[in-house]
C-alpha cells in the first residue's frame, strides 16, 4: 500500500472513530435556563468515549456503573466555574447553556472540544468524552455596568494625585481600612467606553486584601472609606494605573474609569499582623539619610544595632511609588538574610539598614541611583524610585 494509501485509510479511521458533538437531557430542571457568564455548581462523572453503550446506560440507570476518570459526586464537592468564558472545556461550555437547576444532561464530547493532543490523568491524548452533568447551583444573573453617556457630568471628587471619585451610592456597611479583606463588583473601561475587564463577566466578585499592593494605586486610595453596599466610580490617571505599561487590553499611558461596589469589607486581624501596607508617603515623618536616602522610623526596636560586617535578617516588601508591589518576603513565609556591607543588595538597602535596631521597622525611599538604576530589575523599569518596608529581625 502506498504512504498516500495509508495515510487516507489512517485519516478516515480517525475521522470514523471521533464521537459528534451532542447534549441530551436525561432529566429535567426547573426554574430559569442559566446563560453565559453566570457563577454554577455541577456535580460530573466523566467517560472516555471507548464504551459509549455502557455510558449510556449508565446516565439512565444508576444501578449501572461505566468505569470513570473523574466523579465529582465520590468527593461530594461540586465544581462551581463560570459559564461561556473558558474556565472549562468548549463542549462544556457550548453544552451547559441553557442548563435549569436539577437538570441532568449527557455530553457527547469530540477531543477538539475537549483537551485535544494534550494528556491528563486518565485521559490520553485526542481522546473523546463523555459527561453526565446535573445542574446543582446556579447565581443569579448579574446586570451588566454601562458606562456613562456624558462622564464629566458625574459630580467628581478630586482626591489629588490624578484620582477623581464620584459616589453614585453611599453605603451603610462596614468601613473598609488598610487590612481588610474585600470583596468587589467592578467593571472597568478606558476613557473612550471601550471596557476591559468585569467581575461580572466571571459571574463572581473580586478578591483582594486592602493595602497589599496587589491592586492599582488608584483602588488603594479610591476604595479606602467605602462603607458595604456602596457603589463608588473611580477616575484613574496612568500615574495611578499601570503607567507608561501596556496591561492586558489597557493601551500604556491610558486613563481608566470604573464602577466598583463594595459587597463586603472584612477584618482579619492574624493575616493584618503579618502583612505590609503601602505607607501613605505624605504623613510620614522622613529623616535625610546618606547619598539621598530618606526613611522614617514606623516602629522602634531595642538591643545592638545592624551594623557592616553582620549577617542581617530582615522581612522585607517593595513597591514602586504607583503602589505596586514587585516582591515581599512575607508572600513567601520567609525572612530574608544578607551581609551588610558586602554588595549582595542594593545601595539603599545598605545605607537604609545600618543602624537598625532589632524589631524595628522602618519605611524605605530609595531613589534609583541606589535602587536598579537606569537598567532596571525584572518588573522594576529603568529609572525607578523605590519604597521599601523593612523591619530588622536581629543578627543572625
């Protein structure tokens, strides 16, 4: 047989052994069909298309049992994802819509639908799937945010610093503080309306600890006083943002709006404690270190200080002066240890620790010609100026 022969005869076989894609309902639902972009619940059981007669039997009759590769119901944790935005297999996506809550549906699943050449466990490469699906959960549908038909007529609020707030809703909750654990409802545009990003997309609310330096400086200081149930717009110079940074679909330089709500706003007082906050740099008392060094003291400490020659333990977080954080040794449990006086770190770390009492923390504003310089550092641009808070843990 010739190579062309055979490669024709391979083809149809492959063609001739890929299931079509198909959704049955084995049992009905009830109540609204979810749609694209909503947060569900699903308990699986999951089939490699080989036996598709046993499968079938299995989705009817639970006395019959099909050998699975995945079976939500043994672990009695539903998967919960957001529908129609690729958290999940296309064939999950495309099958699911239209889903009511304790309805059960069989999916016939083509392996381009599903994980194609790639191998997980239990399922080889190009293999064709098999699903029973029960609907177990579904959040109600959240209303889309829409931008503004004339921005400059909200009644802005200039907070300094290229924010401007505007509260379409005060709210009536819990005050949300450097330390809080919130949660959040935004919908985020360019200044010409085109949207970049929504919670509401994902069919759940943003996640974030206040004062990290996880979120854009702009959120820092805009969402900082907001009350539960309140609904604020932020006006978000680059300066604010992400900068002279392209981020995802944000064009560098580019002025954001956005609509956040505050759904809730938490404290918690053990992960507060062990975490550093972007220090509002303009309430601080700075003194003038060396070479253009300033640092102010935020807590004092007692016993010898750090001095050259000493191997020095430190816990340590960094932003740049927009509030974003490029490293933290308390994100890694970790303290950070280094010689003093040996050029292992940065001039400003040199300059900043000698003297340091044990326990004692202090806020760091290292300019670039004793930070990274001109060149720059992974996430850290050339030119950068640097804020940094350390605190000396003791001599090791």
């Amino acid at each position: 047989m010739s190579k062309l022969k055979f490669f024709i005869v391979l083809l149809a076989c492959s063609v001739a052994f890929a299931v079509p894609f198909k959704v049955e309902t084995v049992k009905d639902g009830s109540g609204e069909p979810i749609r694209a972009g909503q947060l569900i619940k699903v308990h699986y059981k999951g089939y490699l298309a080989v036996d598709s007669a046993t499968v079938n039997k299995a989705a009817t009759d639970s006395t019959v049992e099909a050998p699975y590769f995945a079976n939500s119901y043994y672990s009695e944790q539903p998967l919960e994802f957001t529908v129609g935005v690729g958290q999940v297999i296309e064939g999950w996506d495309k099958g699911l819509v239209g889903m009511k809550v304790g309805e059960v549906r069989k999916l016939s699943v083509p392996s381009v639908m599903a994980y194609g050449d790639n191998s997980l466990e239990g399922i080889p490469p190009n293999s064709d799937l098999m699903f029973v699906v029960e609907l177990v959960h579904a959040e109600k549908p959240l209303e889309a945010d829409k931008f503004p038909a004339d921005i400059e007529k909200l009644k802005w609020r200039d907070m300094g610093r290229g924010l401007k707030v505007y509260d379409e809703k005060a709210g009536n909750g819990k005050q949300n503080v450097a330390g809080n654990v919130i949660k959040v409802h935004y919908t985020g545009w360019l200044l010409s309306g085109r949207k970049f990003g929504s919670s509401k997309d994902l069919g759940k609310p943003l996640e974030a600890v206040m004062g990290a330096g996880k979120m854009i400086k702009g959120w820092e200081t805009g969402l900082e006083g907001m009350r539960e149930g309140g609904v604020r717009w932020l006006r978000v110079s680059p300066a604010m943002g992400y900068g002279a940074t392209a981020f995802s679909m944000i064009p560098p330089n580019s002025t954001l709006v956005f609509r956040v709500e505050m759904v809730s706003s938490d404290v918690d007082p053990e992960l507060a404690k062990h975490m550093d906050f972007f220090p509002d740099t303009t309430l601080l008392k700075y003194e003038n270190g060396p070479e253009g060094l300033r640092y102010a003291v935020v807590k004092q400490g007692e016993g010898e200080p750090a001095c050259s020659g000493h191997r020095a333990i430190v816990h340590y977080t960094g932003w740049m002066v927009n509030g974003y954080k490029f490293d933290s040794s308390r994100d890694r449990g970790q303290p950070f240890a280094f010689e003093l006086g040996a050029g292992n770190v940065i001039r400003g770390w040199e300059l900043g620790v000698q003297g340091m009492l044990p326990g004692e923390k202090r806020i760091l504003v290292v300019p670039p010609g004793l930070g990274y310089g001109s060149r720059g550092a992974g996430p850290i641009p050339g030119g950068a100026t640097l804020i940094f808070a350390v605190e000396y843990l003791g001599e090791d």
